[in-house]
C-alpha cells in the first residue's frame, strides 16, 4: 500500500500519545518498522546510551522515491488505510506517529531503496523539517540514522538514566524481537561493541542461546498448544500457544525473563505473566518466577493493540480463553518432559561419560535424521540419573552417587514429591486407594472449618475421604486414603481446612495428602527404604522440587568437587 495520510476520522480513533519517551522506545519504531517491511537482517548501532547516535539498518522492502517524505509527516501510514482497518491489524506500526515524532526531537537522516529502484533516496530532517536531499547508492532497505536525540527537549533529557541503564532498555528492546523473530538476524552494536548477533535460523532455541546463554537455553523445553487435542465444547476456538518454558531450575528472582508475543507483537501483560505463573503451580519456591517466552497467535479482530500509543499494551476479546490456553500449553509442557523410555535413556548416560550434569536429557532418543522435516530442539527431560545409595545423613538426608558426583536428597521433600505425583495419577483414574475405618470416627471442628468443609465434601471424597455431617459441628469419618492409614489424618484436616479460604482446592488437597503421609525428616530408614525411595523418584516427571516448590536435592558435579578440593 503506498503511504497516505489517514482520513481525520480514523486519526480520531486511534489512541495517540507520545511515542518517543526514551532512546530505547525510537529503537522498538524503528525496528517494529524494519520487520514490518519484511526484513531478513537488521543491525541496531547505538552510541551514548542512544542519545549520541541511533542507527537502525535493515533489508527490507524501503520506501518508494516519491513517498520519503510523506512518511514524516503525522498519521502517513502504508498499513491501514480505512476505519475498518482498525480492527484487525496485522502489522506492528499503524498509527503513522513515530517517523514524525522522532523526527521532531532529534536530528534524522534517511536512506532508502526499494527493489524496483536503481539509485536510492537521502533525506536530513532537523526539527521535523527537510534540510536536504538527494541520491544516493544502495542495496534495497533502509537505514535511519538519529542523532541528537533529546537534545532540543531539555526536559526529556534529564529524566533519562544513566547511558548504561539506557543501554540495557535498549539491549532488551532488540531482544525481544530476537526472540519473537528467530528467523531475521538481528546484530546489535552498543558504543562500537557487538552485544548481540542472531543467526536467523527461524529456531527459537538458536535465538535464546544468543539472548539468554547456552545454560538456560539447555534448560528450557517446548511449549506448542497443538501437542495436545483441545477440550471439545469451546465455544471460541483458543488461540495458538507456542514458544519455550524455563525448568524449575532456572528460576529467576523477577518477571523480567517473561516475554510475551501477541501475533509477533512484544508486549506486556500482567494476566499473561500470571497465566504461566500458575502453570508453575507446586514447582517453584515463593518468590522465584520462571523463564519463559511464550507467542499467542489469534485472529487479529479477537485483540486490541490500539490502546496505548506505545502498543505494548492490548486487550484480548476472550481473555479467559486465551489465559486457559497459555496456562494449559505451558503447563503440558512442564508436566510432559518424562518419556516413557526415560530409564534405559538414563542407563545410557550412565555408560557414556557427560560432559554436563545430564539432569535433562533429550528426549529423542540420539539426533533425529538429518531430513528431518522441520528442526526439532531437544526436548529437555527432568529424569533423574541412575543413582546409588551411600548412606544416611542425621536421619535427613539420603546420600547417593550418581554418573556425575553426589547426591544429596531431602528424603521428606523427595517422599512428598513421589506421592503427590502418584495421588494426582490416582485421582484422574479414579482409582483412589481408600481405608474403611473399623469404627467411624467423629471429630468437631471450629465454626470457620466448618464453613469451608460444607462446601467440600466432595472434593475430599474424590481422594478418598468419607466424611459425613453428623450433628452440631461434628462429622463421621468412615474412609480415609489408604496413605494416610495410621497417619494423624484429622491434624491433617484440621490444617487443611484452617490453611484454605480460596484457590486450587484439589491441588491443595493433594498436596497436603503427600506432605502428611511422606515420611518425616528424622525417621531413620533402612537401605533397602532408601533404595526404594530413589527408584521411586526417578520415575516421576519432577524429581527436583516437592510439590511445594522446595528443592528434593543438592548435586554437586564431579567438577565441583575437584574445585573445592583445590584440583583441576
Ligand atoms: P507506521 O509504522 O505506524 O505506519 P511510521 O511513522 O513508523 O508509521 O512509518 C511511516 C511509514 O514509513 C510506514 O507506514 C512505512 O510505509 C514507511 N517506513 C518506515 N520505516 C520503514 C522501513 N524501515 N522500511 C520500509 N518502510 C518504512
Ligand atoms: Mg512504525
């Protein structure tokens, strides 16, 4: 579509505002303009904490001789055209504001060539004005290049922070559409320093090498929502879910390794973040947020970019929808890692020597042929490695060797987390073992347990629990889960119903099931128990983390132990 000025009418509807608030904001225009255009490569240079210099170049589509100009003034778009146009943008840039509004604080320089062209154009703004242009010689793309910026806004450039902090807003910026983006190779240049270079590849998993480092990259395992059949019955089809979800273990102390992507936009949301938090649910320790960079694609009549000028921030039609949808992807994702050839795998790594903790392991089975017809990455798997027992620490801690060092393991966490797996597993199969008590027990509970037991009978009862209202706050118990047999099942209760005013019902249930029938830190075991144990854990899907989110165990690699003992 050439470039136009849009009609006052559309103009009037879309949520204008400044666009420019700090050097990294004129580097997400500028690339979010450079992708638009269709580029496979876009190098960002920045100088002085983008203050100095901006520079964005990209081999895109360029913009036609005839229409530079246009493209700096207000609200001259090429990608939408009519009212209509609004509701369903596929494009990053609509608005026709940022060329402009760059433009006027800073000084910009402009060369661009579209394929058709033999010579391109070159055009120098100062304050929004032309100043000069002419020919110029190159590939088709396009290369903006601003300077000075701020420096006519006095005001802008004391609230800025210091060129390291603008620097690291900027680095995220590029980033991020790294990530949305694996297959254009981004390189960006931070005063003459290369921080970042992406292949290009179109694999997510080459793009987080490159943005997060190899050690959480190895950590990190797929998230596809078409994995999984959808519940039939929805009214609105959900929207697809893909994209790549950090292991407990590397877990971080904010929400900044959460990326979201809306039809390749980056942006930002609190009901996304929370979405995937719950999909971590049992596996991550208070205050610790997961890694995860998750793209949502969807009609786009079904969401809102046009709501903020920036448009980081959107409105989804169908919010539950697409909540369910990442919570469920991701958490699949999470729960799906164990294949069911996980021990003869884990033998194998045994055998050969790892060079790394084989904590996670390919699921694949060796590499896939090499016409293989789409790239596969390999799909971590929290297996636990085979492992021997030693010995027991302080009636705490089971003692094991393992292929790589030793193993340290939290016997009570590690109990809790093998039975809270097999308490889930029982109770989807509806197939709870339950204890008949010889004689039914009565117990009395306070009037605000016994407002929140009302309401749950039946939730008890899918885990085995019978439990009947016989008289003024007090109930008969006539089964139990056969785990908690001989257990202080009504401390258990008690608690349970005194810890509980909302939230996830059956996930608490379970877990306060494990937590009371594991057994206790200070309990001696034998070693055949021990065994038992560890042969146990090594069979659920996720042995580092009870089902509070506490870690099970310590390992500490053969090349640990060497360093501490001094020896390389
Ligand atoms: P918007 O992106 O909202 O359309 P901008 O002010 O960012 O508004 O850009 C104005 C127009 O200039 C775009 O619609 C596009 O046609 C053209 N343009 C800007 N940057 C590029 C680029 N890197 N490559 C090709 N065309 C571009
Ligand atoms: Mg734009």
């Amino acid at each position: 579509m050439p470039i136009k000025v849009l009609d006052p009418k559309v103009v009037s509807r879309i949520a204008a505002g400044e666009v420019v608030e700090r050097p990294a904001s004129v580097v997400k225009e500028l690339v979010e303009n450079s992708l638009d255009a269709d580029s496979t490569q876009i190098s960002v240079e920045v100088r002085g904490g983008g203050v100095g210099l901006i520079r964005v170049m990209d081999n895109g589509a360029g913009i036609p001789s005839g229409e530079v100009e246009l493209a700096f003034d207000r609200y001259a778009t090429s990608k939408i055209g009519e009212l209509a146009d609004l509701e369903g943008i596929e494009s990053l840039g609509f608005r026709g504001e940022a060329l402009p509004s760059i433009a006027a604080v800073a000084q910009v320089d402009i060369v661009t060539c579209t394929a058709g062209e033999s010579v391109g154009t070159h055009l120098s703004l100062k304050d929004g004005v032309v100043v000069n242009r002419g020919s110029q010689g190159r590939s088709p793309g396009t290369t903006i290049t601003v300077n000075n910026l701020f420096r006519r806004v006095p005001a802008r450039l004391k609230f800025l922070k210091s060129p390291a902090t603008e620097n690291s807003h900027i680095a995220n910026v590029v980033s991020q559409y790294a990530l949305a983006f694996p297959e254009v190779k981004f390189t960006l240049l931070i005063d003459g320093k290369a921080v970042l270079r992406t292949a290009g590849s179109g694999r997510l998993m080459d793009s987080v090498i490159e943005v997060y480092g190899l050690e959480i990259a190895q950590n990190m395992v797929e998230v596809d929502s078409q994995n999984r059949g959808w519940e039939s019955g929805t009214v609105v089809s959900p929207p697809r879910v893909t994209g790549m979800a950090g292991s407990p273990a590397v877990s971080r102390s904010s929400r900044s390794y959460l990326s979201f992507f809306v039809n390749r936009r980056w942006v930002s949301s609190r009901m996304l973040a929370w979405a995937v938090e719950e999909a971590y649910h049992g596996l991550l320790m208070q205050g610790r947020h997961p890694v995860a960079i998750i793209s949502i694609s969807l009609p786009p009549e079904q969401v809102d970019v046009n709501i903020h000028p920036a448009k980081t921030e959107i409105k989804f039609q169908n919010e539950h929808i697409v909540f369910g949808a990442v919570q469920r992807a991701t958490r699949q994702a999470l729960i799906e890692l164990a294949p069911v050839s996980k021990i003869e795998e884990v033998a194998t790594a045994y055998v050969s020597p790892p060079s790394a903790p084989r904590l996670w392991t390919s699921a694949g089975g060796g590499d896939r042929p090499a016409t293989s017809p789409s790239p596969t990455y390999p799909t971590p798997v929290v297996s636990l490695p085979l492992l021997r027992v030693l010995g027991q620490l302080a009636s705490d801690y089971i003692v094991a060797e393992g292929p790589d060092g030793l193993y340290l393991i939290d016997q009570h966490a590690a109990h809790e987390r093998v039975l809270y797996e097999k308490i889930k597993q029982q109770r989807s199969g509806q197939k709870v073992e339950v204890q008949g008590l010889l004689e039914p027990v009565t117990f009395e509970v306070n009037p605000k347990q016994d407002a929140v037991l009302k309401s749950h009978y039946e939730d008890l009862a899918q885990f085995g629990f019978s439990i009947e209202p016989f008289g003024d706050r007090t109930y008969l118990v006539r089964t139990v889960p056969a785990l908690l047999h001989n257990k202080d099942w009504v401390g258990m209760v008690r608690e349970l119903l005194d810890s509980l005013s909302g939230g996830d019902w059956v996930e608490s249930i379970a877990v306060s099931i494990a937590c009371h029938s594991a057994v206790r830190a200070g309990q001696s075991l034998t070693d055949d128990e021990m065994r038992e144990l560890l042969r146990q854990l090594e069979q659920v899907t996720m042995p580092h983390t009870c089902p509070h989110g506490r870690p099970t165990m310590i390992h500490l690699s053969s090349g640990q132990l060497k360093r501490e003992f001094g020896r390389s």
